[in-house]
C-alpha cells in the first residue's frame, strides 16, 4: 500500500503577489515623485514593504497612515496616495500566468488562492481583476484573517476550508519563508521563479500535460 506522503495532489493554490501580479510599488510612486534618488529614498525610508505589512496583518490603512504622516509629516500627501491608488503598485499579471490559471481550470484542476493582502485593498483589486479570479473556489486573505504567511494557523485555515489535506495540494510563493512553512504543513509547496518553470513542475505531477 502506497505511502500517504507519496499522494499526488490534485489542487492548487496560487499566492498573488509576484505569483500572479507583479508588486511594485515604485509602478505608483515613480509617477508622483520625478527624481530617481527621492525616488529611492522615500520607497526605502518611508513607504516601506515592511510598513505595508501590517496592512496584510490586517491594520487599517487610516491607522498606518496617520502613524506615518506624523512622523514624515512632509511626505503626508504622498503617503496618503497608497491607500486608495494600491492598484497602481500591482501594474499588470506574471506574464505566462493567467494562462496557466486558464488551462488548470479548462483541466478541471481545483484553484485556489492564499495572499498576504490588506482587507481593505484586496476587494477593489480583486474586482479589476474579476476575470483571471473567475475559477478560483476560495482565496485566503491575510487582512480578513488577521494572520499572515508565513504563520502555520494560515496554512492550517485554508487547507481546512479548502477541504483539503497537505499532500492533495500544490502551493506555490516567491517567498522561500513562505514555502518552507507550506512544506512543514505537508503541502507540496513550490518555490517561484518564473511560469515556465512552474508550468514544467505542474506537467511533472500530472496537472496539465503540456
């Protein structure tokens, strides 16, 4: 009788950014700010992806920003444009991806979707962006949540509201934090790199044949 870790999956579950979407947030600020060197600094010493993230741990964007503006009080208006032009940080899909989500889905693959991302930017992105999200059964959102990859009580949520066990599952994220805590949940997680690597992972385990 086969070993349970030797099951093949049968799902999948997309993270978002950098999986999907590209993530810049300099694709927004570099049309608010000419110089490159001010540029920099402000997305290096102000709007910072490690202050971003506590919107994906679930903080309102009105709290984080009236924290920041305080104490970059000159920087106030550019601060302010984060919250309501996001979508302006996520400029367009990984190229190669939509179409694997199309061919999972026309393959009758399950697809599903765990992302850090704010609760209060995730509906407007999502609802741009209705189309390539159509097939997905169920998304995890961090911000809903109030927990963020890559805590296992994440892991642990999807996959129980997904109905599925660790090994019934591919994941794949750009974060290698992120997909070891996957792997420690018996997913088999995949690290990502780019849609053809990932496209040549999902042949190999017999989710889509080209």
């Amino acid at each position: 009788m086969p070993n349970q870790t030797t099951k093949m999956p049968h799902a999948v579950i997309f993270d978002v950014g950098n999986v999907l979407y590209r993530w810049e947030p300099r694709a927004l600020y570099e049309r608010l700010i000419d110089s490159d060197q001010a540029l920099d600094a402000f997305l290096e010493n102000v709007c910072t992806k490690e202050w971003h993230f506590q919107h994906d741990a679930g903080r309102d964007f009105a709290d984080t920003s009236a924290e920041l503006s305080a104490q970059y009080p000159q920087h106030a208006d550019l601060i302010a444009a984060w919250g309501p032009r996001f979508n302006e940080t996520l400029p367009g899909p990984v190229p190669g991806m939509p179409q694997i989500v199309a061919d999972l889905d026309a393959a009758g693959v399950p697809i599903f979707g765990i992302t850090n991302f704010s609760h209060e930017f995730w509906p407007p992105f999502r609802a741009r962006e209705a189309a390539l999200f159509a097939p997905f059964r169920d998304i995890v959102v961090s911000g809903d949540e109030k927990m963020v990859k890559p805590d296992p009580a994440i892991y642990a949520l999807a996959l129980e509201r997904f109905g599925l066990a660790g090994p019934d599952a591919v994941f794949v994220d750009d974060s290698p934090p992120n997909v070891d805590a996957a792997r420690a949940a018996g997913i088999h997680a995949v690290l990502f790199t780019d849609s053809s690597d990932f496209r040549a992972e999902l042949v190999r385990l017999g989710l889509l044949t080209t």
